[in-house]
C-alpha cells in the first residue's frame, strides 16, 4: 500500500487524507525504479508500466493523479499513450530525451500539462507535480 499526503484540515478541524497515485510510463527500467523511489519517499503512490498498451490497461483500471509518460516507447508513442490512455483528469506531464519543438506542440495538443527533458532534476518534477495538483483543487 502506497503513502497518502495529509493535504488539508476540513472544517471540523479534522485531517483529509488523500492518496496521490502516479503512473510512470517508461521502458527503462533503471529510470521507473528511480522515479517510485522519489515519488513513494515524498508522499505519492507509483504504479508503473514498461510500455503503452501496459499502460493503456492500468488507466482503464484505476484513476491515477497524475501520469508521467516517455515519449519514446517500445510499441507506441507518449502521444498516442496521451491520445488513446483513460487518463481523465489526470496532470500529464510528458519527458523525453529527445526534446523538439514539433513534439512539444504536439504533446500540448494531446492534452499533456507539461513537457520536460530528461533527465529530469527529481525537486523540479515533485515540485511541477504539486503545483499541477494544486491547480486542479
């Protein structure tokens, strides 16, 4: 079981307990232990998936907070992840170590609320990660 965030106190004065999943999409496995170590040590629950129809199935069986996706995947695109995952009103933030204007674009029109480089510096993504949350409330 995952760590839950204690994001507020109701008006009882009583603590809201909210879990925050994550998807982390990658093919590289070094890179989703890396990514659920950092999420599962400030507070989030990770799931995983190594490619898009792994993670097309895992979207279809929870509702995740948020989604981070590869671009470049085994058997698809992070855009068609984008295009084809019930990632609802997940915040979809899309890395890549192939970084291009075209894609940038592209990944925005698809619905992604970010597009970051790899490798990405963890206290910049946990950080980008809240504030998308906290825009979403």
């Amino acid at each position: 079981m995952g760590v839950v965030l204690i994001t507020s106190i109701d008006r009882t004065g009583l603590l809201t307990i909210e879990a925050k999943y994550v998807l982390v999409i990658d093919d590289d496995q070094s890179i989703l232990r890396t990514m659920v170590r950092v999420l599962e040590k400030n507070g989030f629950s990770a799931d995983t998936a190594k490619t898009a129809k792994e993670a097309i199935e895992k979207s279809k069986m929870r509702q995740y907070d948020a989604a981070l996706i590869d671009l470049r995947l085994p058997d698809m695109t992070g855009l068609e992840v984008l295009a084809h995952a019930d990632l609802g009103g997940a915040i979809k933030i899309m890395l890549t170590g192939f970084p291009s204007l075209v894609t940038g674009i592209k990944a925005r029109e698809y619905g992604a609320d970010a597009y970051l480089r790899k490798p990405v510096h963890p206290e910049e993504l946990l950080k980008l990660i809240r504030v998308k949350l906290t825009q979403r409330k």
